[in-house]
C-alpha cells in the first residue's frame, strides 16, 4: 500500500535528520544539500522495492494498414527551388520513409485534390487537380477503410485548403472515426517574391454615374517597392492606384473608387501589376460583376413648412438621373406644394394612404413635419415601410422634426438608431463642426475624397453648422458616421442602423445648407454628401421582383444556385406562382429550367445551374399566375418567341435579370503558402500530430503507438532499467564528492 511507502519514507528522512544533526560542524547549507541527495536516494530505492512497471500500447507488426496521402493540387506543383512542392514531398517519402513504415504496416498510397483516389506506386500521382478539399479526402478514406485495421493516416499537403471542407463540423466527423491523422507540412510558411490580390469588396450594385468604392487587400512577401492596380471593365480602364509595398511580409490595405458608367453589367477585372521576377501571377487577378440598373429609385421627401434645407436638398440631387426625388411641402394649412411627382395623381391626397402608394418609394425623408399630421394607419405603414418593404426612412434635424414633431410617441421611433427624448429634444442654435468617427471614415456615405487622409481634411474644412438637435441615446445596433462638435459638447449628427428589411437614418441638424452657401459654387461637398447618403438610403432597397445568385463570381465550382423573390405590391408573399428561368450562357445554347418554391410560404424560388462552361452566364427570369403541375419543360431548349416564360395565356408577375461569372483554373493559386495552422488543427483533432518534411523519420518511429487498428499491451519493468542503477550511483557519488570536498568523510 502507498501509506506503507510514505510511513517509510518520513522515518527514513528522520533518520536522516538525526544523523545530520550530529556533524553540525559543516554549517546548515552543507547538511541540507547532503539531507536531499539521501532523501532523493532513499525514495527512489523505496520506489524501486514497489516494482513499478510501464504499460504501451503498439500495433502489432504487418497486421495494420497505414494510408499515405499526397495532395496532388495544383498548389503542390509550385516550386519554391528546381522541384515542385510534390517532387519534395514523393523525394521524401522514397529516402527510405516507406520502406520504414511497410517493415510494421501495410502502406496504402492515396493521392487527393478534389477526391481521394489510390494509387499502386508513386510514379501514378495524376496531373495537378483544379482544388483542394482536405476533408472530404479523409471522410473517402475513412469509409471506405471501414473493414481494414487503419492505425493511421500520413497527410502530407501544403494545407491551401479552398474547398470549404474542414469546417468544425467536418473536422468532428472526421475525429469520430478515432483514427489518428498526422499531418506533413510542404511549402514555406510566409510568401515569397509575390503579391496576392486576397480580399476584394465591391458593391453587388451601383447607380447609373455613381462612384463606386472598391476595397482590396494586398497579401505579399518581405518585399519592399511598388505595384499598380488597375481596375478595367473587360478590356477598358476605369482606374488606377499605386501600392505601396512595406518591405515585410503582411496585408496591405488600399481603397479605388471607379466610376459606374451607364446602365448595364460592368465585367470587372481588378489587377496587380507583377513584381520583377514573380512566378505566380494568376493570383494578381479577381473579377466581379456589377450590377448597373437602369432605373431610377424613387424618394418621398415630406416638409411640413418651407425651409432652406428643403431647396437645398433638392437642388444638390437635381442632377443625379439615378434619383428621382418626389416632394410635398406645406405652404399653408390648407395647400402643398408637390415636386418631382409622375403624374398630377401622385401625392395628390397628401401623404401616402396605403401600402401600394407608399411601398412604390425606396426611401422616405421626413424633416419638418409633426407626427400628429399623420393618422394612425399612416403611421402603421411607415413602420412596415422600413420592416417588410425593406425601405430607408431619413429622419431630419427640424423645428418641429424627430422629438419635437412628437416622433418619440410613434411605431417609427421602434425602428430609430436612438432613442429620442421625450424632454430636450428641441432645435439648438448652436454652432458646432461635423466630425468623421471611425466607422465615417471607411463610409461611403461620409467619402468626399478617395484619399483617407485628404478626405479627413475636407470635412475639417467644411463651414461650421449653426444648429444641433439631439437625438437621444444610441441604440446597440446604431452605427454613427459623423458627430457634432462644438460649445463643450457632442451629439451624435448621422446615425443609422438596420431594422426589419430596411434602414433607418437620423441627421440632427437643420443647416447643411451652410455646406453650400458659404463655399464657392464650384464646390461640390454639399451636393457629393446628399447624392452619396440617398443613394446609399436607396441601394439596398430591393424591388418587389427580384433574381440573385450566391454571389457573382464562381471560381472552379460549377454548382450556381440562383433564388428569387416574388411580392405583390403590398410586398406580401407570391407563394403560388409558375416561375421560370432561362439560362444562356456566354459559350453554348440557352435553356430553361423551372424554379421550385422554398416551401416556406415566403415567396422564395429556387433553381440549380450546372454551369460547366467557364464564362459569362445571363439569368432572365419570368413568373407568371398559377403552380406549375407537371416538369414536362423542365430543362427544355428555349424556343423562338417564347422565351423563359412559358405559356404567354397566363397573367404575367414580373421579371427579373441576373448574372455570374464562371472561371477555371483559379484558386489553386491563392493562399499558395503553408497553412501550418490548419495542419495542426487536423491532427490535434484526431490525435496525431503535425510534422515537417524533414522530419519524417521521426514520424516513422512515433506512428506505431497508437490505440486505432489492432493493438497489443507491452509491460516494461522500470526497476531494473541501467538508467535507474546509473542515477542511484550518481546520487552517491555526488554526496561523496561532496563530502571530500569538505574533508568530511
């Protein structure tokens, strides 16, 4: 028993204690190293008496499989000297590292990209493959070893994993097989003599003559210097920015802004200009699309009394084609003055009475005008404006506008980014100077200049304001671009935030005028400012006919899913529509195919393209009145003059275009280095362990101590190993120098 161990070991230390006590001459620091080197002797020989034993577990020899697996992704054939990342990798292996394994194992070689396929010997590896998809590589080789006594799998890849594999899921799938994967890094872990275009954030859409913001990351080696991106619409320029390359490895971030154009589909390639001497350029290339609508987005501007704003709002949007700017102000009690309206009907009862009038605007300014004009209906619909319409309202800074037109009170004041006061919310005439916050300078609204630093001095320079209204507290989803200063104080000036489907904003002051009046007219900051906020208000908004796909660009996948989204005017649900669509690709004859309703009554209607062809594909979309009762014209040729929507004797919803591009031969060449962090996650999930190439003999000697496959206990006695006699005697010898040293024997 241990208490027999432990009552030995404290009277042996007071032995040990006694018999020191009697040579105190050697001072109390001699005696208390010569009292540990007994102590540490007299518990290791009591450990010894206990005969303490060692239990492994190890596969037994020639009876367990071991699968090797070597990815043979375009990223392998990289080649950092004269041999390519996978000549490395199959060096490696024959220097002996197979021979080794097949003395305990029987070794399976895989090779892998997309899928995992066998191979008899590595002379078989087939040409580089098009992606890498790590996980679904070892869920196929686990399953299909289900019948074999697999101790273990070698993973030997560069980890540029693009396929969306190894997500938490997976990678707990893959652990439940209890089968250790040891993963073998390849490649170098930081860039080399390159730049990667990595990150590219663009707008899905655009007003016709806007200028767009383009952001990209730059992902690049320790190299000093600089590089060019030019941004082109097929095979024309649109822009121009130099980069500037640090000199140590990292992501540099810079912002272009390019123009729009004219309605249509732009085709846009954003590319690097390569460094002297760069072997991989694909990844100096992205493309997108983007979509240039021509219509023009409509907005309610209600005024409940003339006001300077008001003229100079409209007059800063006057030349923007892609608005169209509808507005009521009342003049008297009983008159108002209606601008920019289609038709005499239009606003010709007063503010919107129902759904189908109010829903046909994208954005809602209200700015002088008291919440008690409108009816409790009314105020029920600005409400499902923002929250199922998916609409922008604009509150604006007013004498009788947000708490002091009594807004607090209303169904709007939910949707809000603050929380208007219910006392002190009064116009104050106060002069204060507007001020970019972080989330203002990265805004498009709030961007006067494509240069941060230029764009921050324009607002600097702007003419101070002569009022602020206070808008109350923030709420938690309140993002604040611009901020008021001035007097001691702060207020918050732009807000915004997302609520339902749509936005709400909130500017708290009544002088942006001040912006036009007191700069020269060729000045254009106050016009910049309004077009930017209201297109930014009306962008998002979608229309009742809609037709997306995932995302614009598809590189080496061939799976596009495309959904649409049918409302009526109320923007209530279409759930019983015939929808089609006809996809014609760039290269190739069109065809049709039906889309099937989501089965969550939400007007959603999906379809799935297998686009094979790389190029540009085009998406037009028809619904029409009725359900579709058979899949007779599924997957049907198009026929002259019929078009995607069928029969022409049933009532036409609406439709709708949209469009993809579909590129090969792509990411394989992006994120080419070593993703060691994702090796290592692989193996600390299914207990093995990351390794490096050179490193594979260890590999060798440690994979065999494993409990996967057929296992069989060894027993190894501790007590009489030579290293346990050595150390007894080094523990002796010690006290005996010691005491020689001492003349104290």
């Amino acid at each position: 028993p241990l208490w027999v161990a432990l009552v030995l070991l404290a009277a042996g230390i007071v032995l040990i204690a006694l018999g020191l006590r009697r040579r105190r001459e050697l001072g109390s620091a001699r005696l208390l190293g010569v009292g540990i080197l007994q102590t540490t002797m007299l518990a290791l020989v009591l450990a010894l008496l206990w005969r303490p034993v060692l239990t492994v577990e190890r596969v037994r020899d020639r009876q367990n499989v071991v699968a090797v697996a070597i990815d043979a992704s375009a990223s392998m054939a990289e080649a950092e000297g004269e041999r390519s990342r996978l000549q490395e990798a199959a060096t490696a292996l024959q220097g002996g590292t197979l021979d080794a394994l097949r003395e305990v194992f029987d070794v399976r070689l895989f090779a892998f990209s997309r899928r995992a396929q066998a191979l008899t010997d590595l002379e078989d590896v087939p040409a580089p493959g098009p992606q890498t998809r790590i996980g679904d590589a070892l869920l196929q080789m686990l399953q299909t070893a289900g019948s074999v006594p697999l101790a273990g799998i070698v993973l030997i890849s560069d980890g540029a994993e693009n396929g969306d594999t190894l997500t938490e899921r997976m990678l707990a799938e893959i652990a439940g097989f209890g089968v250790p994967v040891h993963t073998v890094g390849v490649g170098p872990e930081e860039q080399g003599n390159d730049v990667e275009l990595e990150r590219l954030s663009v707008a899905a859409e655009a007003a016709p003559g806007a200028a767009v913001l383009a952001s990209v990351g730059v992902r690049h080696g320790p190299v000093s210097g600089t590089t060019r991106l030019r941004v082109y619409d097929r095979e024309r320029l649109l822009a121009a920015q130099e980069v500037t390359l640090p000199g140590k490895a990292g992501l540099t971030e810079i912002d272009v802004v390019f123009p729009a154009g004219q309605p249509g589909t732009r085709d846009l390639r954003f590319t690097l200009d390569p460094l002297p001497g760069e072997a991989n350029v694909v990844n100096n290339t992205r493309t997108h699309l983007l979509a240039v609508p021509a219509r023009r987005r409509a907005i309610l501007y209600v005024e409940g009394e003339p006001r300077w704003e008001y003229k100079f709002l409209r007059r800063a949007v006057a030349g923007e084609r892609s608005l169209r700017l509808a507005s009521m102000v009342r003049t008297t009690p009983n008159k108002t003055y209606r601008q920019g309206i289609e038709s005499p009907a239009e606003l010709a009862e007063g503010f919107p009475r129902s759904a189908e009038q109010l829903f046909r605007y994208d954005a809602v300014i209200i700015g002088s005008y008291e919440a008690s004009t409108l009816n409790a209906a009314q105020h029920r619909l600005l409400h499902e404006f923002v929250d199922r319409r998916g609409g922008s309202v604009l509150m604006l800074g007013a004498r009788r506008g947000l708490a002091a037109g009594g807004w607090h009170n209303t169904r709007l004041a939910q949707a809000l980014p603050t929380h208007l006061p219910a006392r002190g919310g009064e116009l104050i005439q106060a002069t204060v100077r507007p001020r970019l916050t972080l989330y203002g300078r990265e805004s498009a609204i709030t961007r006067l200049d494509g240069d941060p630093a230029r764009n921050e001095a324009l607002w600097q320079e702007l003419p101070a304001l002569a009022n602020v209204q206070s808008a109350g507290r923030l709420k938690p989803g309140a993002v604040v671009l611009l901020e008021a200063a001035g007097e001691g104080n702060t207020w918050p000036l732009l807000a915004w935030q997302r609520y339902g489907r749509g936005a709400t904003y909130v500017l708290g002051t009544a002088s942006t005028m001040r912006w036009q009046m007191h700069l020269p007219p060729e000045d254009q900051r106050h016009e910049t400012f309004w077009r930017q906020l209201l297109r930014a208000m009306t962008d998002t908004v979608s229309e009742r006919i809609t037709l997306r796909t995932e995302r614009a660009v598809y590189d080496d996948e061939t799976r596009i899913v495309l959904e649409a989204e049918l409302r009526n005017e109320r923007y209530e649900p279409i759930t019983d529509a015939q929808v089609e669509v006809l996809v014609a690709p760039e290269h190739g004859g069109s065809y049709v195919l039906p889309m099937n309703a989501s089965g969550d009554a939400d007007g959603r209607y999906t379809a799935i393209v297998d686009a094979q062809a790389p190029g540009l594909y085009r998406f037009d979309m028809s619904a029409r009145a009725g359900v579709r009762t058979d899949g007779a014209d599924a997957g049907r040729q198009d026929r002259p003059g019929e078009g995607a929507g069928g029969r022409a004797d049933e009532p036409m919803i609406g439709t709708a275009t949209a469009h993809a591009r579909r590129n090969d031969g792509i990411v394989e060449y992006f994120a080419t280095r070593q993703n060691r962090p994702l090796l290592e996650r692989v193996a600390e999930m299914t207990g093995g362990r990351y390794w490096r190439l050179t490193d594979l003999d260890r590999l060798v000697e440690a994979i065999p101590y494993t409990k996967a496959g057929i296992v069989q206990r060894q027993t190894l006695d501790l007590w009489n190993l030579p290293i346990v006699f050595l150390v007894l005697l080094a523990l002796k010898l010690a006290e005996w120098a010691l005491r020689l040293k001492w003349g104290r024997l």
